[in-house]
C-alpha cells in the first residue's frame, strides 16, 4: 500500500491546483487570458506574427494548444497548467525533498507579494517549469545534449531568458570544450526547429521585428516600476550574487542570471516569478531538515491560507456590497468564471449589443479583455487585440495608428478610463483610444465602454 502513496499525493496535487486555478485565486490570473488567447488562436489555425502579434518565442503557445484540440474551452486549459504544475511539484519534491512542502506553502501566499499569481498559464511560468528542470538534470549530471535541449527550449519559450541561460555553459564549462559542443548541439536543435516554422509561415522578419527589435520600444515605454517591488528585486539580486559567491556552481549562474525575467516592468508578478527561484534556492542552502511531523502543520497553513484568501477574494469582486454579490456564470469557452454581478451584467450589455451590430467590431480595451470578447464569439486574434506599447516591432506604435487610419466602416470599443492621467496602465497605447475618441462618432456608451463608428 505504501508504495501508492507518492501517487495519491500527486493526484491530490492536481486537483488542488485546477481548484485554485479555477476558484481559490482568480484575482491574480494577470494575463491568463492574454496567454489563452495565444493558443486560442493558433487552435483556430492562426499564424503567429502573421495574424496576431506576440514579442515572444511561440513554444509556450504551441504547448499549451495541445490543451485545446478536444475543446477550446478555458477548463482544458487549466487541466494542462494542473498537470504542469503537478509535475514542477515531483521535480521540487526531488530536489528539495520534505522542504517542497515549505515552497509550496509560500508559492500560494497572495499578499503582499501575489506568488500565487505565477501558478496561472503562460510562458513565465513555463520558463520557471523548464529551470527546475535544468537545476535537477545539472545536479544529477545528465546529458549535456539533454541540458542543452532545455536550454534550448529556454529560448524557443522566452528569447531573452534562453539567452541569458546560456552564457553560464560558455563561462563555467570554459575549459571543457566537448561539453560545450554537445550543450550547443542540445541547444541549437531546438532554435533550428523553430527557425524552419518561421521560414515556412514566411514570418521570420516579422519575428525578429517583433521578438528582437520591437524590444527597444518595449524597453522604453514599459520601464514602469512599484518602488515596493524594486526594492524586492534588488534584494534578490544581492541574494543571488552572494549565492554565486558562495556556491560558486553552475546552478547559482542560472539563478542570477534568471533575474532577466523581471525586466523591463518590475510588478507584482515578474518580481514573484524570480523570488520563486530565491525561495528555491534559500531552501536549497539551507542545512536544516523538515520532521516529517511537521509536514501536516504545513497543510494546514495551505488550507487555511487558501480559506482565508476566499473570503478575502469574494469581498474584493463585490467591492463589500450585498448588491454586488460573486457568482459564478458561464460564457462560451470561459464555463466556471467567477464575476460579481455587476461587473457581469456590463459584459452582457456590451456583448448584446456589438451582437446586434451589422459591421465588424474592434476592440481597443485592455489585452485581457479584448481577447475575452474575441473569444466568447468564437471569432479569430487580431493585431488590434493586444494594443500595448513595444508589441508592434521597432516604432511598431505609428504603424498601428497608420493601420487603424486605414480601417472604415467598423465599429471601435475602447474603455474610456484608460484615458485617464491617474490610470496605470502604461502598457497600453492611449494614443489609439484618443484617436478614436477625437475622430470617430459615439454611438453607445455602457458603463465606461464608449463605442464609436469609424466611417
């Protein structure tokens, strides 16, 4: 009997991921919708930096479409993120042994730093998924093709991540040349792959604009900072300089130079994707090992932590009001999707109404949401849908404002509060909203959605 308890433990694993995927920490999805819309559209045969834009390397997508082939709803695509988090879950529990258990009572703490948000989908976490991989094939020193390919699979996921990764194969295997060689077989095998999916879809040029080029525009317009986040990140970068210092091994290069990842837009969730790999490396370090009676207390702090988070959570979709109660509603590919009511009675209005509209509808809203309404319809990703500075390549902004010059006879959704100075979010291209908003005819407006008709 004993010899099924690892198997259980994991099973158990799983579902609490999907739940807390689902329910347990919706407020910290970030651009979970972004990432789904990805495989979304390469599920509907869409072409990357063809069809819609994306400043990435395609892996990520392409793995997780793999999700979406029996159905396109969104609860295929948490099943996947489950079983991949299950998985990181067995490769933390072979590295950390028993300490696992502490990494992974902080890996779901939701405040002050939102960790928890790095369970959600998407190339980070992925990226996070094939490091733990890369620490646990270094350390039991499998085959440097094998490490290669990961590394490989770094940057066919996230280019500047894979980059960085690889510098510590050139630097700390110097000396051994036949290492490097057979690392850089395993490494380009990959790359070569992707390099003919790009020649074959005619997309290499757009994909250099877009993944390397546009990085420059990214760089200069996202370079936003919370100084509460900053002073995290320098924390972890001190932390992991003294642990290149003082472990001076290969791993400890991997996880200095993983800092890249929370470049250029120092927020909540890049800063919490790199204090995993602190947290990581603390329990690593550490000489103390966790009793095995000390584990059901750690349980419990998961429940309780996840309990108390719920409550905390169904406050804030309800803004504390019993008018505005949470529910949990249902719309085409997003079943299970947890809303307070009147945030889902705006989502209906608005999506009557662009229903009963005979022309096309572009929405210039935040990513995450023009994708959901893309989505609900069943209808295709465009380059409109994800309006944020550096995602159009190099100047990329005066080419999309040169675009939507071109466009008539379409209807134009934006979500006026982006306009406004104190808002936020400087991702966005506000310079497309204030067109619309100058040139184009109010013809409805539903909350803070305005729509315009673009003659």
């Amino acid at each position: 009997m004993k010899k099924y308890k690892p198997n259980i433990k994991y099973i158990i694993f799983f579902i609490y991921f999907f739940l807390c995927l689902v329910f347990f920490f919706t407020t910290s999805r970030g651009d979970t919708f972004v990432n789904y819309g990805f495989s979304y559209a390469i599920r509907l045969g869409q072409i990357p930096y063809k069809e819609f834009n994306m400043i990435i390397t395609p892996l990520s997508p392409f793995i997780y479409s793999i999700s979406l082939i029996l159905s396109k709803s969104i609860i295929f695509y948490y099943l996947f993120q489950s079983l991949l988090l299950t998985i990181t879950t067995y490769f933390l529990f072979k590295l950390l042994d028993k300490k696992a258990w502490i990494f992974l009572l902080l890996w779901i703490v939701p405040y002050p730093v939102a960790i928890c948000s790095t369970l959600f989908p998407g190339y980070n976490f992925l990226c996070f998924l094939l490091l733990i991989i890369l620490f646990y094939l270094e350390e039991n020193k499998k085959s440097n093709y094998l490490i290669g390919i990961i590394l490989g699979l770094l940057f066919c996921t996230k280019q500047t991540i894979g980059i960085a990764l690889f510098i510590p194969t050139i630097y700390y295997l110097f000396k051994d040349r036949k290492k490097i060689i057979e690392r850089f077989i395993g490494y380009i095998t990959p790359i070569f792959i992707l390099f003919i999916y790009l020649l074959l879809t005619n997309t290499f040029t757009t994909f250099i604009d877009l993944c390397f080029l546009g990085l420059l525009d990214f760089s200069n317009s996202n370079n936003q900072f919370d100084i509460f986040y900053l002073v995290l990140f320098i924390f972890s970068i001190i932390y992991l300089i003294r642990n290149v210092i003082k472990n001076n091994n290969i791993i400890s290069y991997y996880s200095l130079l993983f800092i890249v990842i929370a470049l250029p837009i120092i927020d909540y969730y890049h800063v919490s994707i790199l204090l995993l790999i602190v947290i990581y490396n603390i329990l690593k370090n550490s000489k103390f090992k966790l009793d095995s009676k000390y584990i059901k207390y750690i349980i419990i702090g998961i429940i309780s932590l996840t309990s108390i988070w719920q409550i905390i959570q169904i406050n804030f979709f309800s803004n504390f009001s019993d008018k505005n109660k949470v529910i949990i509603t249902n719309y085409n590919n997003f079943p299970l999707l947890v809303l307070s009511t009147k945030y889902n009675n705006k989502v209906k209005e608005l999506n009557n109404y662009t229903n009963k509209l005979d022309k096309e509808v572009i929405y210039l809203m935040r990513g995450s949401e023009n994708y959901f309404y893309k989505i609900i319809n069943n209808k295709k990703i465009t380059y409109f849908d994800l309006p944020n500075y550096g995602n159009y390549g190099y100047k990329g902004t005066k080419r999309i404002i040169n675009k939507l010059d071109n466009i008539h006879n379409k209807y134009i959704i934006i979500d006026i509060n982006l306009l406004k100075d104190h808002n936020k979010s400087q991702q966005y291209i506000k310079e497309l909203a204030i067109k619309v908003n100058k040139e184009c005819k109010k013809k409805k407006v539903i909350g803070y959605y305005y729509i315009y008709y673009k003659e």
